[in-house]
C-alpha cells in the first residue's frame, strides 16, 4: 500500500489499558504523574591516544639511528684519511725519532678508527636492534617492523661495504689487542 494511502486509514480503536500497562510502554495518562525513568546505559570506549613518551622514545631512537649512523661513518672515513699524515717537527731528522713517531701516529689512527668502528656498529645495529626489542616487549607491531627493517637495510648496507670477516677482524684487534 502506498504512503499516501497509509494515513488516509482512520486508525482502529485500541481496548482501554490499564494504568500499569501504560506505565510500562511509557505512556502518562492524564491525570497522573508520571514516573522517573531510569536509562541503562552502556559506557562507550574510546581508545586513548598513544603515551607521548613512547612516541618520543620512538623519535630519539629514529634520530640516533638516521643521524648517527652517517656521523660514524664519516668518522670512519675522517680516521682512515688521517693515516698517511706525518707530523712536521725540526727534529725530524733522526731515522729512530721519525720512526716512532709515525708508530706513534699509526697507533692513535688504529686506535680512533677502531672507535669510530664500534660507533658505527652501535649506531647502525644496536639502536634499530634496541628499537625492535623494545617495540615487541611494548606490543607495538609498528614500531617493530619499522625498526627491523631499518636493522636489516644497515646490516645489508654494511655488509655490501665491508664483508663480515673484515668487520669482525677489525673489531678484535680494536677491543682485544
């Protein structure tokens, strides 16, 4: 049936109530007054924004690793390119002074790159590492898979520079000799 036709209908007589039945459907009927209602109502949850300090967390560990890995390797490279430098000095003229200044030189070089090495490492392995191992323990399923990936792009990185076993022969000698 149509709309139209719908409220043309006269609406059929309903049988008389009782007051309760009234009551109950939420109907007043004059004369009487009416009864508060109670609503039950179900709290409605809202997810609370993340806590700031992990996004901080967050962000000081995405710095330290997209700033400080480049730093350490231009340490790296600054340090290696300090190598050949022989100090100017008058008494230069004796073969054993010259000698061991330029042990002398080599050592602190040695001794600075290997530094800047264990720099590098913790910059570039340890702070992604550090984020993911965070992240996990912390349910962040994000964070998590963006600082693997960052851990996985500088160790391939690295590894396309410098193979493995040069990495780690470098390292022993700066930590154990």
């Amino acid at each position: 049936m149509s709309p139209k036709k719908r409220k043309r209908r006269k609406p059929q007589e309903q049988p008389a109530t009782t007051p309760a039945r009234e009551a109950e459907q939420g109907r007043v009927l004059p004369g009487t007054t009416p009864e508060k209602r109670t609503l039950k109502r179900t709290p409605v949850v809202v997810a609370s924004p993340p806590d700031r300090r992990l996004t901080a967390l967050w962000v000081i560990l995405w710095i330290a690793w997209a700033l400080g890995t480049p730093l350490a390797l231009a340490g790296l490279l600054f340090a290696g390119l300090d190598t050949g430098q022989v100090p100017n000095d008058p008494g230069m003229d004796d073969p054993q002074t010259a000698a061991r200044l330029m042990a002398e030189q080599e050592r602190r070089t040695m001794r600075a790159m290997g530094n800047t090495l264990v720099w590098l490492l913790i910059m570039a392995w340890g702070v992604p590492a550090l984020g993911t191992a965070l992240a996990l323990a912390l349910r962040r399923k994000m964070a998590a898979l963006c600082f693997a990936l960052a851990l996985a792009l500088s160790v391939t990185l690295l590894f396309l520079v410098s193979p493995p076993t040069e990495i780690w022969g470098a390292l022993s000698a700066h930590l154990l000799g």
